[in-house]
C-alpha cells in the first residue's frame, strides 16, 4: 500500500471516528468519508464496497440510512446501469433548516417533561429549563446564521479557493 493509499485510508477512518463519536454507525462515517475525497463526484456502490473493504450488503445497508437522512443522494447516469452515490448537494445549507426541527423536536420533549413535572419545585425542572432556553436561542440565532451564510458563502469559497492555488 502506498502513502497516498494510506492517508486516504487513514482519512476515511478518521471520518469514521468523528462521525462514530456523533452517533451515526462507523461504516456511515466511512461512506461520508469516501464520498467527501473521490476524485469523482460520486462512487458506485461497487466501488464503495471495494474502497471500503466491506460487503455490498452492509453499503447498500448504508447508503440507504444515509439517503433516508438527506446526507447521501443516489443518482443514474445515462449509459449506466449502476446507481452511483454522492453527498447531497446543498448538504452543509440544508443543515441549518434540519437543526430548527430537531430544536423544535427538543423543545415538545421538554414541554412534555415540564409537564410531568408540574407539581414539583423548581430545582426539579431546571434542566429541561436550561435546555429549553438554550433551544430558544438557537432558533432566534438560525435565520439570521443562514442568511449570514449564503451572504458570506461566496466570498469564504473565494478565500479558500485562492489559499489551495
């Protein structure tokens, strides 16, 4: 195996590490991991297999969690008769909208504890309060954190764009 060979590994499995640590399966991180550095802009589902050194069944497994969570699209080609894969086009924008519903998920969750917890002190509900207010700022923050982005995007794309030249 050459270095290149081992540094490319080496950075999927640290893809899988990082994404293992946030709770999604490690051969989804390894996936994201391969998609973010193809040379291409996408990978079969052979290929993914055989990059990864894993069965077809645990990347068609993968690839179908990771398409049901709108991180990974599959795409035809024509002249092709395999699926190819790639991450999804305006992941890292769509981010932002999908954190406002799991915010809002947090927020019915504490609604319920709160709830529960009607009858008892104040100190009993001090945790569901922290994390309802935390919650409440980060969706007065997200609308404002778009527009910013899609703003600055652009010009930060520039920035890095001329730094790799």
């Amino acid at each position: 195996m050459n270095l290149d060979n081992k540094r490319l590994r080496r950075f999927i499995e640290n893809t899988a590490d990082l994404m293992e640590e946030q709770g999604f399966p490690r051969m989804a991180g390894r996936v994201i991991g391969a998609l973010m550095i193809c040379t291409s802009p996408h990978l079969s589902h052979e290929e993914l297999a055989e990059q990864l050194q894993a069965s077809k069944g645990s990347i068609s497994m993968t690839t179908q969690l990771l398409m049901r969570l709108s991180i990974v699209e599959r795409i035809s080609l024509p002249g092709h008769r395999r699926h190819y894969y790639r991450l999804r086009e305006q992941l890292w924008n769509d981010l932002l909208s999908t954190r406002s519903e799991h915010i809002l998920q947090h927020l019915s969750l504490v609604d319920d504890g709160l709830a529960l917890l009607k009858t008892e002190p104040i100190e009993a509900k001090m945790r569901l309060i922290e994390l309802q207010v935390f919650s409440d700022f980060i969706l007065e923050s997200l609308p404002e954190m778009a527009k910013r982005w899609e703003q600055r995007r652009p010009e930060l794309m520039k920035k890095r764009l001329a730094q790799l030249s």
